[in-house]
C-alpha cells in the first residue's frame, strides 16, 4: 500500500515536473501580452489563453487599401477580465482614465477607457489574434488592435505587448 | 586717584558699545553658518523651443540644481572616475562631435573595445529607454553602465567614491548639491544624469526655420520633403521615408528597429535584453541631430560616410524574419522593392541632414570642460 502510495507520488512529481519543463520551455517561445494599471487582476495572456474568450470578427479595409479579416477578442472583453471599471462602473473619476498600449518595437497609443466601453462607443475595438483565417505575420502579430472606425490606422497598433490602464494625473 | 578710577573702571565694564558689537558679530557670524549648512541648490531652468514637448520624466528624488549641475559637468570631464585615471566619459563623448568620438568602436581603460558605437548625447531628456538596446529606463541607471564596464571606464563604484573623497575639490560640491559632503555612489549616478539632462540641442538651422528665423534654400527645402514624404508612386509623391522613425522635431521616436543592416545577426541587440525573439537585431532609432558631426554610422561604427547610410536605406536593405516592416518593399516606382531615390535626390536629403547641425550645443561653454577653467584660476 505505503509502495503504491509512494510509486503515485513519484510519478505524480515527474508528471508535474515535466509539465513544468514544457510550459517553461512554451513560454519562452510565445509571446505575452500583460494587462496591468488600475485592475484588480493583473493579466498574462498568451495565444492558447484568448482562445478562450468569446470570438469576434471585422471586415476593414488595412493600410495595403484591401479589406482583409480580422479575427480575435473584443478588447473590452479582456478589460472586463481584468477587473477594469467598465460599464456602470465608467463614471465620475474613472472618466479620466486612459489605456496606453505599447507594441514590442517601443511604439504607443492611447485610447479613453469610454472610447473602448460599448456603451459609450458603437464600434468594438478588437485585439486580432488571425487575418484572413491565418495567424498575424511577424511585424504585425501576434497581436493587433483594429479600431474599425479609425479612418487612419496609426492607432491599429501592430505586436502589442501591452496593455495599461492608468489615470490621466494632469 | 580718580583717572585710576577711571581705567578700572574701563577696564572691568567694557562700554555698551563694544558689547552691542560683540553680540552682533557672534549672531551674524551664527547666522552665515547656519544659513550656509541649510542652504538649498537653486533650482536649474530648462530652456528648449515649445515643439519639444513636455514628455519627460526627471525622477522625484534628483531634481535638476545649478549646483547638481556644475558638479556633473564636473564629474563628466573626470578621470579619477576610470580605471588607472586614465579616461573621462569625455574620451568617448566629445562636445565639438556632439558628444561622440568618431570611432567605430571605443576604447577603453584597459584598452579593448567596446562592442558598440559610442552615441550622442544631444536631448537626452527627452530620451526613456538608453543605450542602443534601450535597458536602462534612466540617466541615473544609464550612467553605472560605462563607469564599471571592463571595456570602458572599467572602475567600480565604491573605488570611484574612495578617490573623490580624497579630493579636496569635491566634498564641498557635493554638499553644495546634495547636502551632505559624504561623497555617494548614488550621489555621484545623480549628478551625472542632471549634468546629461542639461544638454539640449535645439538651435540648429532646422530650429532656425522652425521658428521662421531662417530661410532655408531650394535644395535643402526638397531634401526635407524627401526626408518627410512616405514615397507614394500612384499620387507621384517621392519621399525616403526617413520620418517613419525619425519624424518630429527631436528627429527619433522612441522605437527599436531591425534596419535591414544584416541577414544574421552577430549582435542580437534589443534580443539581449528583453530575450523575445521578435526583437532581434533590433536597436534604438536614435535622434539624427548634428548627425553630420556623429560618423561613423550605425550600433557599431560600420560607415564611415553619410552617404553609405543614404545607399544603405536605399539600396541594401537585407531580409530577415525581424526586419522592420516599414523598410520592407517601400518605393518611389510602383511594385518596386527598393527605395530608388537618385543621386541627386541623396545629395538634397544630405543637405537637409546638414540643417541639424547645431554649432551653438558644439561650442555651448557650459557643456565645456570645466577643469580647464579651474586650472587657470
């Protein structure tokens, strides 16, 4: 009995030492987008964990001129997970707070945290996981946001690495 | 018997006069000192042109003094700071280059090379990620890095402090900026990046015709055209792209980018310190002021000419998986791969990089040695 017992916690250890291994060594080799600031949980995310949430999808035209398909999670989704004072919670104070979105090559945008809540705002912004059924390219992905109706998309910003939630203090 | 009287008198009870004056001298004399110990480092004003923008961070615990300053500037142009005295951050960094030194690499204290290009020091306060591979997020950071390198200034910290206190000239400046003539590693970091924070390039001839004090000439106007305009062959604009990265009027953003230098990378660059794949070679887009004073090119010196940098852009760019989007099939003639600026059309973008030379920060004497103006005192 005590041979068995000591036979499953062995194996049980390997098993979680070699899950260990494989999701230190997967994580090394995928890239992560945090979610941080004024949240009452701090996100981690990676490819497999957005899976997760609800998909969606929008048909804009890029800056080729061509319409393509982006597919991924409505940001305020993510927000929403993260513990952001969305929805009902979007007033007084917390209409000054801003989302600063940084990419990997160092370059940021901003949106209002009410220019993301669809209460306010009639589009959804999207983190875009796919573009045309295909993962998004290097350079561009894994993730991207898409602001349909921005006619510009300087603020569609591409490897976000990113995502903070702060207060404007001016 | 009454003159005797007198003296005595005289003698034992000094007149009201002389202790009135006595009592005054003792308080004033409390008074210097005690205004000299508690005496505050007056504040130091940043001039730079309204365009600039206010988006800087000078850290809550290092405001910017005139005499944080002077000590720095001081600090800056010291050898006792290097291994065997023998280098200053000015070795590498030398005001008429706009603080560069005109090497591809280095040398330092020991005599091996750095593994880098030296870089400007010109609006570094405006700057929020350091080095080429942007780790240090501050001056004060930042500045650890080349006074303890081995291929640099090669000396740790703790041997500088011991060498500046015994001096005679710095205890009393550093209680002058800091308040404590205990000379500190930190103190020594601070004063270092308020001297760095001070120097401001904005007064080049691009400022000039900014501020609509100078009429540039035709060919450096359709060199700035060039340098501004995305090329766009169907609406027949021709451009070189330069301002994706190196827009606005500080001339850098605050990006990393693979610029097509190489295929594989003997210098990881950014990689090294953020260990994400999608950043190696990778580098900081760095500011292009006075870059007709910074050659040689590029994170590790490789041209010598402004004009390899022009072919660079134009004509050699290298494939690799991390090489930045915006160099990757940008043309004047539609469906091209290249840029396909002519010659001419280089020679204008040269002229317009001219612009940016700014001989008033190359000959600023506040950014100047300070120690040769104590000598001669």
């Amino acid at each position: 009995m005590s041979r068995f017992t000591l036979h499953v916690r062995i194996s049980l250890w390997l098993l979680l030492f070699s899950l260990g291994l494989s999701v230190s060594g997967f994580s090394q080799n995928t890239s992560t987008l945090t979610i941080t600031g004024e949240v009452t949980t701090p996100l981690d995310l990676t490819l497999q964990k957005l899976s997760a949430f609800k998909q969606v999808s929008q048909k804009v035209k890029d800056r080729d001129g061509k319409e393509h398909e982006f597919k991924g999670v409505a940001l305020i989704e993510l927000l929403e997970k993260a513990g952001v004072t969305t929805g009902s919670k979007l007033r007084g104070e917390n209409l000054a707070k801003y989302v600063l979105i940084k990419a990997a090559d160092g370059y940021e945008v901003i949106y209002s945290l009410a220019e993301i809540d669809p209460e306010f705002a009639s589009q959804v912004i999207i983190l875009a996981i796919e573009k045309d059924g295909q993962p998004l390219p290097a350079g561009e992905g894994p993730f991207r946001i898409i602001t349909p109706n921005d006619k510009k998309p300087a603020r569609w910003i591409r490897e976000v690495r990113s995502i903070k939630v702060a207060f404007a203090k001016d | 018997m009454r003159r005797g009287f007198k003296r005595t008198k005289f003698r034992t009870y000094p007149s009201g006069w002389f202790f009135t004056g006595l009592m005054a001298c003792f308080f004033l004399f409390c008074g210097l000192t005690h205004s000299f110990e508690n005496q505050k480092p007056t504040p130091y004003t940043l001039r730079y042109p309204a365009n600039f923008g206010g988006r800087y961070t000078i850290p809550e615990d290092n405001p910017i003094t005139k005499e944080g300053v002077y000590l720095g500037r001081l600090l800056f142009y010291e050898k006792k700071l290097s291994a065997g005295n023998s280098i200053s951050c000015e070795s590498c960094h030398l005001q008429k280059l706009a603080f560069t030194d005109g090497k591809a690499l280095s040398q330092g204290a020991d005599g091996s090379l750095t593994t880098r290009s030296a870089m400007s020091l010109a609006n570094l306060l405006w700057v929020r990620n350091f080095f080429w591979d942007g780790r240090s997020p501050n001056l004060e950071q930042q500045a650890a890095f080349p006074l303890t390198n081995v291929h640099e200034m090669g000396q740790p910290l703790t041997e500088s402090v011991a060498k500046l206190r015994q001096t005679a000239l710095y205890p009393p400046l550093f209680k002058a900026a800091f308040g404590s003539d205990i000379i500190t590693r930190d103190y020594i970091l601070k004063a270092l990046a308020q001297f760095e924070r001070t120097l401001i390039s904005s007064d080049s001839r691009y400022d000039r015709y900014l501020a609509g004090t100078y009429p540039p000439t035709a060919q450096e106007l359709r060199g700035m055209a060039l340098f501004q305009n995305a090329p766009n062959p169907q609406k027949l604009i021709r451009g070189a792209n330069c301002e994706h990265c190196h827009g606005g009027v500080k001339t850098f953003k605050e990006l990393f980018h693979n610029n097509g230098l190489d295929s594989t990378f003997s210098d990881n660059g950014r990689q090294n310190f953020t260990n994400q794949v999608e950043d190696k070679g990778r580098f900081r887009v760095p500011t292009l002021r006075n870059i007709m004073l910074t050659a040689p090119y590029m994170h590790d010196g490789r041209f010598q000419r402004i004009e390899q940098v022009l072919d660079h852009y134009n004509e050699h760019i290298l494939e690799s998986a991390t090489l930045s989007s915006f160099l990757r099939d940008v043309s004047n003639e539609t469906n091209g791969k290249k840029l396909m600026l002519t010659k001419s059309e280089k020679t204008d973008i040269i002229s317009f990089l001219s612009m940016l030379t700014d001989s008033a920060f190359i000959t600023n004497p506040e950014f100047s040695n300070p120690h040769l103006t104590l000598k001669s005192q």
